[in-house]
C-alpha cells in the first residue's frame, strides 16, 4: 500500500526525509484547520486536530468524508488548547503532543538512535512510526493503541481492547469495553463508576457448558487472542466467535465500534452515501446491556421506541436528565423499625428481573419463606421468586440487596417482588409503565435497524426471533439473530430503517393534486386543515390534509415534526403515508378511514355504534393515547381530543387522528408551559388547566377523553364542538355534560337505584351490558375530575377497560 503523500510540501520534505538535522516536524493546532491537515495517500482519512469542545481539541483521525465520523484519538481524556498546541516528531523518534507550548499529554513513548525515522499515514487508516534504517522496524503504529473503533484488518489483541465514548457528543473514555478475558475470550463488560460486569457473552451460558466449543460456543484454549474484520466483513476470533456482516462479499468501507451505548456494531458506508448504516450488531436486546438504567431502575425495551428506563414504584430519579444514576426510594429505610411483617408490604413486578447481584440464592424455598427471609434482613429491598415444583414446593429465592441491570422482558415468566414500607400507598403503581421522563438530548439515539433476509423465510426467522426473545432465552438469541443477521450475502436484501418508516415518503405538490382530483371531494375540516379523499398513485385511497396554519412553517421544521408523526405506529393511530411541502404547500398523507369519524357516527341517524362498538372505540382510543402519552421517544401530547378526531376503519375499529400536530412536548419543557403559549383545543372538551393557566400533561388529554367517552355513553354533545381562539378560551371550560352526569348520578344513589340506566343514550335502548357500562361511565367521571392527579393515566384507564372487555 502506498504510503502518505501529506497534502502539506512542508511535511512532505519532512517526512520522507532524515531528521539528521535535529528538524523535528510539527503540526499546531492554529493551523490545523487551513492547510495542516493531513490526509491519507487517495484521502479516505484524514489526521489533524479535532474539536471536542470548547477551546479543547484532540489528536484524531477521521474519514475524511462527511460526516467525518472519527476512528481514532490520541489523547481523547486529555484535550489540549486551541493555542500553542503541537504534535511533533522529536529527533529521538518520538512523537509528543503538547499541550499550549508547556505540557507533553500524549507520546507514542518510542525512541530510537537512528535517524531515519518516519511518520507515514497509510490509507488504511493507520498512522505509523517507522525506522527506515538499514532494517526497517515498525517503531509505533495508530492501529496497536485503538479507542472505540476497528478498521478492517486492524487486529483487537490481547493487551488492546476497544473502550466507548461517554456518549454521542463527549469523546472521552466511557464505561464500556470490549477485551480479551484471562481465559482467552472475547468480551464486553460495563465498568461504572461503582459497579462492573460483564454482559457477553453472559456467564451462565458458559457454565452450562453447552455446546461449548462448538457452534456458537467460545473456545478458551486458544490464547492468541485476536480478533479481525477482514475486508469482506468477515469477523473472525481467536475463541472462535465468527459472524459476517449482511452485506458480507462486497467490498466497502466499514468499521466496527464500541457505541457509547455499550453495543458493538459493524457500519458500512458506500461511496458517496453520507450515512453509515449498521450491518452487524454483537447484542441485539438492548436492555441486557448493562449500566445503561442505574440501580433501582427498569430498562424495557419496545421495537419502536428503542431503549427506556423507568424508576421502581416508590422511588424517583436521583437525575432525571441521567438514567443511569438510577433511582433513590422516596421512603426511609427500613432499618430503624423492627422488622415486622406490619412494616412491609410486597408489590409484585410481572417480567421483571434484575440480572445478577444476588445478595444469597436460597433452594427449597416457598414464596411465604422469602417474604420472611427478605423481612429478616435490613437491607432486603426485594427478591426474585420461581417456583419450579408443584406447589411451590422447590421455589427458588433470590434476595436482593442491591438492585442492579434491571430489565423488564414482555412475555418473561417471572416477576420481581418489591419490598415497599407498609404505611407507603402513594406510590404509582405504573411507575413501570408511565411518567417517563425522557433522556433529552443527550447522547445520540442509536436506532436498531432489524434486517429482513430474502422475503419467504425472512418472516419464519423474525417469528423465531421474537418467539426466543418472548421466552427470555437472550443468549440464545444473539447467536441466532448474529447468525440470521450475518449469513446471506446477496445484497440487494431490503433494510428497513425503521418498521414504521416504510411506506412513508414525501410526495409532490402535483402528485396529490392529481390524486385528490384538484382537492375536490371534502370530507373534513379542521385541525388547522382542510381534508380530501385522493387515490394515490398505487391506488391506494388516502386522506389528504391540506394545512392552513404552518403554512409560515420552515420546511426542515415541518419536515422534523411530521417525520416523527411518521414514525409513531400503532393499531390505533391514524397511519401517515407521506407529506409533501412545497414552497408555501403543506400536506399530510394518511390512511383512509372507510366509516369517517366517531362524530359523524354518532349524529348519523341510523344508529350504526352498538354497544360492543362503542365500548371497543372507548378501549381502542385509550390504547392510542397511552401509547401516545407514553413512549418514551417522543412525549407527545395530543391536545385536541374529539370525536371528530377519533376516525373509524371498516371494522369500527378507532384510530386517533390529528396528533403530533400541536407542539411536540417533552417533560420538561411541559413543566413551565412554555411551548404553550397559544391555548388548543375545542371548546367542551377541553380540561380546566387550560382556562386556569395551570401546568399542561398528558392529563388535559385524559380529561377530552373522558368527554368523549361520556358523550358516546350519554349521545349528549357538550357543545357544538366549535374550536375555540385564544381570545374566546376564558368563557369554554364547558362542564354542562359533566354537571348533569354527576347530577343523575347523584339522584341515583340517594333513591339507592343504579345510575347508568338514568344516563344511556336512549338510541341504545336496553341494548348494552351494564357491567360495562359502569365501568366505562365510572371511568370517564374519573377522567373528568377537575384535579388533574385525581384522573388515572391513559393506560391504567386501557387497562381497566381491557379487564371488561370480553364481560358482554
Ligand atoms: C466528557 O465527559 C467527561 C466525564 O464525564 C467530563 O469530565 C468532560 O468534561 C466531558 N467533556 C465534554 C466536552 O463534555
Ligand atoms: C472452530 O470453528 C471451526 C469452524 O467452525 C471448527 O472447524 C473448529 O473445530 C472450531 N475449533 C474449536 C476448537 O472448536
Ligand atoms: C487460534 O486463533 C487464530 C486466530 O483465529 C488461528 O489463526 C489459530 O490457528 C488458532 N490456533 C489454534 C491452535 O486453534
Ligand atoms: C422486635 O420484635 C420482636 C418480635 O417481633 C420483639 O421480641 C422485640 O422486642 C422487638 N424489638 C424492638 C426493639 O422493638
Ligand atoms: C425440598 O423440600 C421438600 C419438602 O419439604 C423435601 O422433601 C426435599 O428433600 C427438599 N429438597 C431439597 C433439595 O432440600
């Protein structure tokens, strides 16, 4: 391989000449952005000074191409000045950084006597130090020293091992390794500030010794300890760990990095793309990464979501900006009381484990003996129970004292049994599903892209994935998955950036005017838009939004917003095709909904919505919500709840329209409103913050639900549903609807007669289930109360709904 020509003639003639004459070499960091940096002979890489902050830079190497991702540092917990900082080949053959003229912070540590040494930088990436004297002899080379990434044929050896930034944006050492183990296996461990473990390959699986040493088992006995990506994307180790990245034969540019999320990737970059996209992944379940939610906190982990953690019932964020500081009890600790079984009470966590830090493992032990074990023991702050014989009879107990790795796995059979104090009742219970506080923007989200292989058996092994990942068989998986990732080589597989995002593109402005024949056929209006019915190109029917209002919008920012509306995908969520913006044109592509919206089934004379439809839109709309409110992505609050925005597919089914429109909210911009300086909203159903100047969450959408729900039960309108301006607002906090609810109800139980019959819309008839009903109607009163900690979440009330679902 050819060796550098420095784009620099100075550093030429420096370089490839003896440094008889004590000229040593060197490249300040002043200059380094106008004519000192150096690239690589054909200039893939370039070397020179990288800004990591402000007035700090580091020595690095990076692509040269945008977006000049880095793949090496020389000094990268040890930042030097913007001024008066050098790196220089001293004549005794070693190279020095320093920092602003007065302390060395880096050196390569080599010296020789001879004279004929040089630098060259080789378009593989490496950086070397060479002895040209008689026998030429490697003095140092970039490649022995890596920091969080590998380039193909860059060996990872036995005294080197790859460690993560501290996140996205700060490049300095984090808490994740990738190494060679004593026993000659390669591996990653999370090494935190207080605690470390190791989370691949995880131990029991070694143990258990299973087809060790063959397959996908690690071999211990080869101690040579390397491991190399050759130029194919072949990854080969000398513990026989072996995978092939999925564009594996072609030959392009890839890298393999330690992410700061503490996974290992394979990227691939074609020329002229400007985004690396993932070929590989070593750990496919995020959440059995360790370190990533701190003590006494819970990593879940929803496809479409990607990663979150959420505090433990009873206990809050110490840093609500820092998952993993993890949880601290909101309560005291138990250890001044005596421990009776009148202080504690037990709150069960279905599929919920916190991975190792057992504080003991007891055999033979029911579930009423580790209760008593936990109670005996100060600091017990609760214990994994399973029971594998018939009664119970050979439970096993773990207790725990530390509360570690925690994970929450849908479809895990067992749950973790949390030691609360017994006078604690304030707590909520669904902590574990709600009132997340999102990580903001720190650290770069990484999104997991699945791969589907050839179209027939792609589907088959995305079931066995899942079918393993729901019977937490992890380790199992990553071997599967590595393998169903890695085999095929053909490359035109489809890669599907996001499940969500297929299907979802930009139109133009002529496209959707031809579709809606020059927007003539109306079926909406509102939400800031006019909405058409079109036939797409591929004809399928679509709603056609036309917006009035973001008309002055910038189109990087509209384009933001509707992309993450896009990216939201739910049963009961209105689907988005597309957008088009187009000089002033904004337009939004949707799902068409064959029996239009809960409003107009509801006027309509011909009394369509039967009991079982009206109940399962109340339950769908909730479950829309919920995961509207709730997903930790983005927290998006709809604002705008009525039964014009409720839409009904063919089957009735409800999907919830009109979201993510109003200003998308975070927790903490939520909390001093500011994004609210215009009141939304449709007089009737709007919640009593609104009026009062009170904080804005997710609540307001509780309380429009609640409305709604009321006015399917009752077939009474609050209002005429006009949409309310900012100088009208005051006078439309409109309570009629619920006054006269309360009221029967009240009426009702004074006469001791059941109340719904009082309420029901007469267009049912005696035609409903009264169990439901209550249900349903005590539910909505609850959504309705003025005090917004008095109305339950959008999921407990999915939730509540859920459990009566099947009861008509
Ligand atoms: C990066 O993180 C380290 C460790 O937390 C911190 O000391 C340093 O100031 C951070 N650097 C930047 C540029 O934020
Ligand atoms: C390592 O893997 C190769 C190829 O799968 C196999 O032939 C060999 O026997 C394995 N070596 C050991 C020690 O397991
Ligand atoms: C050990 O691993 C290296 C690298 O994979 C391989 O070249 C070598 O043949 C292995 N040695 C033995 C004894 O298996
Ligand atoms: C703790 O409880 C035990 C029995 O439940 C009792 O014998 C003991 O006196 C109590 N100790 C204190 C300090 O209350
Ligand atoms: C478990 O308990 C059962 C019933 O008490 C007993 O028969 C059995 O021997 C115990 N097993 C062990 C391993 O202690």
């Amino acid at each position: 391989m050819a060796s550098s020509t420095f784009l620099l003639p100075l550093f030429v003639s420096l370089i490839f000449h003896n440094f008889q004459h004590s000229s040593s070499f060197s490249l300040s960091v002043e200059k380094f952005k106008e004519d000192v940096i150096v690239s690589s002979p054909k200039g893939k890489f370039t070397a020179g000074f990288y800004p990591v902050g402000d007035n700090a830079y580091c020595f690095a190497i990076w692509y040269t191409q945008p977006p000049h991702t880095l793949v090496w540092m020389a000094n990268r917990d040890q930042p030097v000045n913007g001024k008066r900082s050098t790196l220089s080949l001293l004549t005794t053959g070693n190279l020095v950084l320093t920092d602003a003229a007065q302390f060395m912070v880096w050196s390569t540590n080599t010296a020789t006597s001879s004279k004929q040494v040089q630098l060259h930088f080789y378009d593989t990436g490496n950086l070397v130090l060479l002895d040209n004297s008689d026998n030429v002899a490697l003095l140092w080379q970039s490649f022995d020293f890596p920091t969080d990434t590998l380039l193909p044929n860059q060996p990872l050896r036995k005294s080197t091992n790859l460690i993560s930034s501290r996140s996205g944006t700060n490049y300095s050492s984090g808490y994740y390794k990738l190494f060679f183990d004593f026993e000659n296996v390669l591996r990653l461990m999370y090494q935190g500030p207080q605690v470390s473990s190791v989370y691949w390959p995880y131990d029991w699986l070694r143990s258990n010794n299973i087809d060790y040493g063959i397959g996908n088992g690690r071999y211990t006995f080869n101690d040579s300890r390397v491991v190399v990506l050759d130029d194919f994307g072949y990854l080969v180790s000398s513990d026989n760990f072996t995978s092939k990245t999925s564009d594996y034969g072609m030959i392009i540019q890839r890298r393999l990095t330690l992410d700061h999320d503490g996974n290992v990737r394979v990227y691939s970059i074609k020329d002229g793309q400007d985004k690396w996209s993932v070929s590989g992944i070593f750990r496919r379940q995020p959440c059995f990464i360790h370190g990533i939610c701190g003590p006494s906190s819970i990593c879940s982990y929803e496809p479409a979501s990607g990663r979150k953690c959420s505090c433990l019932p009873g206990y809050r964020w110490l840093d609500s900006e820092d998952w993993s500081q993890g949880c601290v009890p909101k309560f005291q600790l138990w250890c001044r009381n005596n421990n009776t079984e009148q202080d504690s009470r037990f709150l069960q966590l279905p599929e919920v484990d916190f991975y190792g830090y057992d504080y003991g493992f007891f055999l033979n032990h029911t579930y009423q003996q580790c209760v008593n074990l936990c109670l005996r023991l100060c600091e017990c702050k609760g214990f994994q129970h399973s029971s594998s014989g018939q009664g119970g009879v050979n439970g096993q107990c773990y207790l725990k004292t530390q509360l570690l790795n925690g994970h929450r796995t849908p479809g895990y059979s067992r749950s973790f049994i949390l030691r609360l104090p017994s006078s604690m009742h304030d707590y909520d219970e669904n902590t574990i599903n709600i009132g997340l506080v999102c990580g903001g923007n720190r650290g770069v989200q990484v999104l997991e892209r699945p791969y589907v292989e050839e179209k027939e058996n792609g589907s088959v092994k995305l079931m066995m994935w899942f079918a393993s990942a729901l019977g937490g068989i992890e380790v199992v998986c990553i071997f599967m998955v590595w393998c169903f990732l890695f085999r095929k080589n053909n490359a035109d597989k489809q890669i599907y950036v996001l499940a969500a995002e297929t299907g979802f593109r930009k139109f133009s402005y002529s496209e959707l005017k031809q579709a809606t024949k020059n927007f003539s056929e109306e079926i909406g209006r509102g939400g800031g838009g006019t909405v058409y019915k079109g036939v797409l190109s591929d004809n399928r029917v679509a709603a056609i939004k036309r917006l009035h209002e973001v008309a002055n919008q910038g189109e990087s920012e509209f384009l933001a917003e509707t992309s993450i509306i896009g990216r939201l995908n739910h049963m009961n969520l209105i689907g988005m095709l597309g957008y088009c913006a187009e000089g002033k044109h904004r337009l939004l592509v949707y799902d068409y909904m064959e029996n239009g919206s809960l409003a107009q089934n509801l006027d309509s004379s011909s009394n369509v919505l039967d009991w079982s439809k009206r109940y399962n839109i109340a339950l769908g709309t909730a479950r829309g919500l919920a995961y509207l409110h709730e997903e930790c992505l983005e927290w998006i609050l709809h604002c705008d709840i009525k039964p014009q925005n409720v839409l009904l597919d063919s089957d009735y089914q409800p999907k919830v329209a009109d979201f993510g429109l109003s200003k998308l909210l975070n927790r903490n911009s939520n909390l001093n409103n500011s994004n609210f300086s215009r009141i939304r909203g449709t007089r009737g159903y709007m919640a009593p913050e609104w009026v009062f100047n009170l904080p804005i969450t997710s609540k307001v959408d509780v309380y429009s639900y609640g409305i709604v729900v009321l006015e399917m039960i009752t077939g009474r309108s609050p209002t005429t549903g006009v949409r309310v301006t900012e100088l009208e607002a005051e006078s439309h906090h409109d309570e009629r609807l619920v006054t006269w609810v309360r009221e029967k109800k009240m009426k009702a139980s004074e006469v001791g007669s059941t109340w719904v019959d009082r309420i029901v819309d007469p267009a049912l008839g005696s035609n409903y289930d009264m169990n439901q009903m209550e249900i349903l109607a005590t539910v909505a009163l609850e959504c309705v109360d003025e005090d917004k900690d008095v109305r339950p979440s959008m999921s407990q009330v999915a939730e509540r709904l859920q459990n009566h679902e099947n009861d008509s």
